[in-house]
C-alpha cells in the first residue's frame, strides 16, 4: 500500500486474491472491499467515512485507488501488507 496525498493505491496479486478465493478478472470492488478494509487496518490507517474505490485489473492483480476526503496521511509514507 502506498499512501498518496488523495489517498491510497493498493495492489493485490493474484496470489493474495486466490487466498481469498478471487481472480482478478472477475473481481469487484465491494467483492474486494474486506481485504481493503484489512490492508488499511494492516497499516495502521483509519476506514474513511466516504471511501471512493477504483479497480484495474490486469493478469497479474488488481490495482486500486482508494480516495477519501480524510487528508491527513502523510503522502510520504509505505506500507507493504501480506494476507494469508
């Protein structure tokens, strides 16, 4: 996870996503939406109240743009989280 200055990106591969059961290709965001929710608590960063999800899938994972109107991540921060 990389925190931004709007947000976040997170990219899952498609290793992380078929531990969940889920592909990349037929993925959607709310199907995605427990294992944001647990990237975001992994890194220690709060659930913003009005969180706006964006998926681009490729062969190799899905990459999303998580914005919110919460502006205080530092925008110099990184995370790498690991599910299992």
């Amino acid at each position: 996870m990389n925190i931004l200055a709007q947000g976040a990106a997170l990219f899952l591969t498609r290793e992380e996503l078929a531990a969940a059961h889920l592909t990349p290709e037929t993925l959607s965001c709310r199907e995605a939406m427990p294992l944001i929710l647990q990237a975001l608590r992994q890194a220690g960063r709060p659930v913003p109240p009005c969180l706006e999800i964006q998926c681009f899938p490729s062969r190799d994972g899905v990459l999303f743009f998580l914005r919110s109107r919460v502006e205080d991540a530092p925008s110099d921060c990184y995370f790498s989280v690991t599910f299992s």
